[in-house]
C-alpha cells in the first residue's frame, strides 16, 4: 500500500469502535494524548462517522500521525451543545501504529481487536494494504488438561508459576516455569496454560504467579497470600484472592414455577434480536446465527419510516405499505429464505399504535388553546402521512403521558410523550392497512410479530390482529405490574389458543437485585414491592416493604410471569434509552449472569441482542446448553413434564451469591444443571448442591458449551467428587452422560 504524500515516518491511522450506546442526535468521537485526537480536549475530540448499513460500527477518517510514537486515546458519545459520556473501561486504549493501521475497538472494552458478529475472535485486515493493529500476542498454542490462568486483557507480559523448589524457580521468576498463550476466554480475558506440570512440585508448595514483560520487569500478585500447589489443576485467575466461604448454613431454594398450559417445546426457546441490521446482514448470517442455539430471529421494524441511521427512526412509521429503510422486499425475502434454511423462524416487529412525529409536545400543548394552530397541526398529520390516513384517523382528543400516566387510565390513548401521531385504535381502516402489513410480511416469509408498545394498545384491539395473524405473536408490555400483565395475558389468545406471551419485565428486575445484593433485597411480598419499585420510578418517595422472612425459612418465589413469558436481562430500550426502566437502563455488567440464569431454566421464550453474544463467552455456552437440554426434552415426548430447580449457597461475607446452581428434571432425573458465580470479583468453589441428589449411585456430566472435554462426578447426595473452581461471573454447564 503506497499513500501518497505521506513520508516514511507518518502513518496513516483510522480509529474505528462498535458502539450501540448512542441516543437520538447523539455521536462517537475519539479523543487522547495526540494533537490530532484533541489533546485529551473532549472539545477538539475527532468525530467518527456511521451509516445504515455500517451502524454500530463508527469509523474516523483517516489521520496522519507518526510512526512508532505512543498513543493513548478513548472513545466518547456526545451531543451539539451536550455534555459528554465517556466509555467506561480502567485505563485508556493504546497502540503504537508503526505503519498504515486501522485501530479497532469495541465500546467499553479495551480489547484490540475485531470480533465475527457473534464471537470468534479475528483480526480482521482491511482491503487496500491496511492492517488491523492489535497487540501484540504469541501465537496460540493447544493444551488438554494443563494449569490454565485467566487475565485482563490489558496485562501485557508473559506469567510464570514461581514458587519454592527447583521446578518453580526458588521464587527467581527468571529460573520459573513459563506458560503458553492459549486464546481469549471468557469476555474480557486472555488465558494461558502449562501443558505439562512439573512433576517434581511437592502437593502444598507456596507459589504466585508473576509477568515477565520483554524488557525484564516483574508484576507479582500482590492482592491475594501465596497460592499452594495441587495437583488437580483447576482454572486459576491472576491476582484473584482467595475463593469466597460459603455460609455454613443449607442452601436456599428458589421456586421456579414450571407448569402452565404451554408446552415448552411449541415456544421458541432463544431468540436472536438483530437490533437495526440490514436484511442483506442477516441473511449472511442466518447460519452462524443458529449454530450458536438460537431458534429465531427478531427484525426491526420494516416499514418505511423517517430517514435517518439512528435506531429509533423505525419507530416512526410513514407507509405501511412499503419494505423500506433496513432493505428492500426482495431483500426480506431472501433474508427469511436463508433463515428457514438454517431452521430459523423470523419475528416481524409491528409498530401499530403510533406514526410519526409531526410537532413536538410544547407545540400540541399551545395548539390545544389555539383552534387555529391546531387546525394548522391536523392539516400538517394528513400532508405527512396521507394518503393512506387523515386526521380523522388519529385519536382526538390530544392527550400527553406524563409520570404515572404512563400506566394510568389514559394510557391507551394518550400520544405518548406527547409527540407521538396516536392511530385510532380500533378503526376498521386502520386495521385493514395493519392487516395488509402483516400479510405482505408474512408473504416475505415472517413466521411470528412482536407488537411494539402494547400497553399503550387495549387488549382487544391486539387480540384482534394476533387472530388475523394467525401465527405466533408476543406482546411488548413494558410494565413490571403483574396487573396490567394479565390484561393482555388472559384477553388474548395466539393462533394455537394459549394465552398471548409478553415481555417479563419484573423478572430482570428481581435478578439484578438477587444477583447483586443479595436474597434480603428480595425478600418481601411482590404487591408492595412493586408498588414500591413504581413510586420511584415515578419520583414518589416511598420506603421499601420490610421483609417478611421467607429466605431465612430457606426459600423464595421468583417472579416468572409465565411458562411463555418473554424474559430478556438486557433489551433494547434498557439499553438505548436514558430512562432507568426499574434500575434496568444501563446494566451491563453482571446482565450476562442474569441472562444465563434464564438460558439455564427450561422455559420461557429467551431474547438476546446481537453484541450480548458477540462479546460473552458465558452467553454462548449458555445458548449451546439451552439448544441440547432442549434437544433432550424433545427426545422424551411430547407427555414429559420437565421442571427447574434451583438452589443458591450464599456468602459468608454476604452480598451476591456464592453460587446459583439450576438443574433440569425429567421424572425424577436430572438431565442437565448449570452453576453460576455472580461476584464481581471474588472466585467461588463448588462442592455440589442439594438440586442434585439422585435416588441412584454416582452419575456422570459432561461439560456442554465450552468446546473441552471435560466431565464431573456426582455422588448421590448431590456433591462432587472433586470441587469445581469459577471465575467472577463466570459459569459451567453440564449433561448428564
């Protein structure tokens, strides 16, 4: 590759970073410690720039900086006029571009490096003579069943075992054993193996890990004792203290509701949510996409609608009458042709309650005093969106949703924030362009809608297209009111019969507060603790329910909504918007545990955006499990009742859990069962659990989703023969042989 104009000591540098976390008028720019990247002046910060089709991949133009000089930089979103929001990561990005180079990230991780779309690692070469620089690392090397150690990818230097005895040095790191690069494992870490363990070592000798760097310094452990050699060679993490104690204490039970009148087996298990892609995207992908164990694919919305490349332009609909904005109607043909092939079902989302933004709320608000202007806005809603509608299709009167109207009375007819151009619900015409969307669609081969923004729709207007549909259908209602839940739940009735599925926002809520702090966060009555949970949401000060016992009685209810319910930790309105959702907007760390929690139950109906998978190791041996105990289910018929169980070891230092281990039962026998750490930081050990007891001798379970061959054995009472070690938020999961 030859740039013109560039002299030998330039190089020419494109920053570029997958980043979904921006809101509407929002953009990435990359600032850091070169004059062309601001000066770390977020004021001079470089913008990058994104498409349609290249959304949430944001690249830079090209810049000049040069060869071999340091460089530190971040990545920042920011508005016209707004304050910034830096990426959260500890530390900065750095490189040191000695040539033409393509700097690739990902927002809030400081790994150099490109990622395939749903996970395996690749560093990926541009056409045209550039190179993706990442840093750099030794080749990988293969290990069966040596020593391995876990880092934070940002650790440069290679570690040794150093400890007492000749054969880990006499504690001369120099003189110790090295380990092998292995590959990247779990999210954000690098691992490294000892194939061959010296034998020499006494069992119970003192030794520490320590990075050697190519210029000779050292990185020893410094927060956690000596660690003491055993020969069992279990995953170690550097630098990790010791694993947490258990509470001496039985376990706690957690009661998953298993039965219902919905036969597990006839829902989609894990649904793919293709979040703003391409049709042409998804087709190319449709077969990666269900080797990872998804059953199904959620598009975004395919009407025309505004333009614009921010997701939420599709929520703004102009024509239903056309494919448009995210691909053609040959492409969305092709897109579910390739979907079917690879045994894919493919959810068209439906924005029916509401059209595009004409006015803002202020400018409605004044024209409800003014008849004129008013007249003037009813006239603008019939230019934009005729001729398919008028005015007169619109709901009348004008009506905002403000605090607790949200849930209120009003809810079903008010224009949302107050901008929204509110359909008529009900309207024959209305329905009839509705209807003519959803065949058009499922002519192009969708097998299955989700209704945007449900609670805002009555429940038999809904119930009404879902009979016209004919085919499999779930409801948006973003509530964590069992109450209004049921509204829909019991008024409508999929094409099979069974009650209409809807997203089960509680249940998210309910996790996070378990996982994080604790089972005395949960510990209370549901009615007032949701009561509770929507005073804040709605700025009403109001204390929590005190608690009333139950996990110190050794059990709790989880809140699952339904055996068909839509559960998600993670979607795209907790991530996209700048609302809190319940103490949901904005999770990410921890979310991963949650949603491999709900991987692990039998039931339910599992969503996934498309970058949680891409970047979480958990989330793919979660949804490779999920895919074979399913599997499994199936070969025992359509009369097998499965059910869940779930039994928590806590903390003796309290907070989050030691472990949570969920098991899958058939008629007595377990069929599969996944462990789970969900600490931030701490390890944990364990040693089995009472959810796995059998009336039988010692059973045998072999480890599903992680691509090693590797098998546990259980004795009757539900422990291990030999303790299993987990990383921070890390977890493993198991068939029975």
């Amino acid at each position: 590759f030859c740039n013109p104009g560039v002299s030998s000591e330039m190089a020419s540098v494109v920053f570029q970073v997958s980043c979904d976390s921006t809101k509407p008028g929002e953009s990435v720019f990359v600032v850091g410690s070169s004059e062309a990247l601001g000066a770390w002046r977020p004021d001079n910060a470089l913008a990058l720039q994104t498409s349609k089709q290249d959304f949430p991949r944001w690249s830079s133009k090209p810049v000049i900086l040069p060869a071999g000089q340091a460089l530190e930089y971040k990545f920042l979103i920011k508005k016209n006029g707004g304050k910034e929001r830096w990426e959260e990561v500890s530390g900065n990005h750095k490189a040191k571009p000695e040539a033409d180079a393509t700097l690739s990230s990902v927002w809030g991780s400081l790994r150099g490096e490109v990622s395939g779309i749903l996970g395996s690692s690749a560093q990926v070469s541009p056409s045209g003579g550039y190179k993706s620089l990442v840093a750099s690392e030794p080749a990988a090397v293969g290990v069966a069943n040596g020593l391995r150690l876990r880092m934070p990818s940002e650790m440069r230097g290679k570690p040794v075992l150093c400890g007492e005895g000749p054969a880990l040095g006499n504690w001369n790191p120099t003189s110790a054993p090295a380990m092998s690069y292995v590959g990247r494992a779990d999210g954000n870490l690098q691992e490294w193996a000892l194939a061959q363990a010296p034998r020499e070592v006494q069992e119970g000798a003192n030794f520490k890990f320590v990075l050697l760097s190519d210029d000779g310094q050292q990185k020893w452990e410094d927060s956690r004792p000596n660690r003491r050699w055993s020969h069992d060679l279990r995953l170690r993490i550097f630098d990790a203290p010791s694993p947490r104690r258990a509470r001496e204490d039985v376990e706690l039970e957690i009661h998953w509701p298993s039965t219902g009148p919905v036969d597990v087996l006839q829902m989609p298990s894990a649904v793919f949510h293709a979040f703003h892609w391409p049709f042409q995207e998804i087709g190319r992908r449709a077969a990666e996409i269900a080797a990872q164990g998804f059953d199904a694919v959620q598009l975004s919305p395919a009407q025309r609608s505004i333009p614009g490349d921010q997701w939420w332009t599709r929520y703004q609909p102009v024509r239903y009458e056309d494919i448009h904005g995210l691909g053609s109607e040959e492409d969305l043909r092709a897109a579910c042709a390739s979907c079917a092939h690879a045994g894919l079902k493919v959810f068209g989302d439906l924005v029916f309650n509401h059209m595009k933004v004409v006015a803002s709320c202020d400018e409605w608000r004044r024209a409800q005093h003014d008849h004129g202007h008013l007249e003037h806005l009813k006239r603008r809603l019939s230019e934009n969106l005729g001729p398919t509608f008028n005015r007169h299709d619109f709901q009348w009167p004008w009506k905002a949703l403000e605090g607790e109207g949200w849930d209120g009375p009003d809810r079903m007819e008010g224009w949302g924030c107050g901008e929204w151009s509110e359909l008529k619900g009900g309207s024959e015409k209305v329905m009839a362009v509705h209807t003519a969307h959803m065949e058009k669609l499922k002519a192009c081969g969708v097998s299955g809608f989700r209704f945007d923004a449900a609670k805002h729709m009555r429940p038999e207007h809904i119930a009404t297209y879902v009979s016209r549909a004919g085919v499999y259908a779930f409801g948006e209602v973003l509530s964590i009111d069992p109450k209004m839940q049921k509204e829909y739940v019991e008024a409508v009735s999929v094409s099979s019969g069974l009650p209409l599925p809807t997203t089960d926002f509680l249940l998210p809520v309910w996790l996070r507060s378990f996982l994080e702090r604790g089972p005395d966060s949960v510990d209370v009555s549901f009615e007032p603790w949701v009561q509770h949970l929507l005073d804040v949401e709605f700025g009403r000060k109001t204390q929590p329910p005190p608690n009333v016992g139950s996990a110190a009685r050794g059990g709790l209810q989880a809140p699952v909504l339904a055996n068909n319910s839509i559960r998600f930790a993670r979607n795209h309105d907790t991530v996209c918007n700048d609302v809190a959702f319940y103490g949901l907007g904005g999770w990410k760390d921890g979310a991963e545990v949650a949603a491999a929690w709900l991987l692990a139950v039998h039931d339910g109906t599992v969503l996934l955006l498309a970058d949680d998978v891409r970047h979480c190791k958990l989330l793919q041996k979660a949804l490779s499990y999920r895919k074979s105990l399913r599997s499994r289910l199936a070969q025992r018929g359509a009369g097998a009742k499965a059910e869940t169980k779930i039994r928590v070891r806590l903390a003796a230092d309290g907070g989050a859990p030691l472990t949570v281990c969920i098991a899958c039962y058939v008629a007595g026998e377990v069929l599969g069962f996944c462990v789970l750490n969900p600490h931030p930081h701490g390890a944990a050990e364990f040693t089995g659990s009472a959810c796995l007891a059998s009336k039988g001798g010692a059973s045998i379970f072999c480890a599903e989703g992680d691509g090693k061959a590797a098998a546990v054995s259980i004795q009757s009472s539900g422990q291990l023969q030999e303790a299993l070690f987990l990383a921070p938020r890390s977890g493993a999961f198991f068939l029975a042989e």
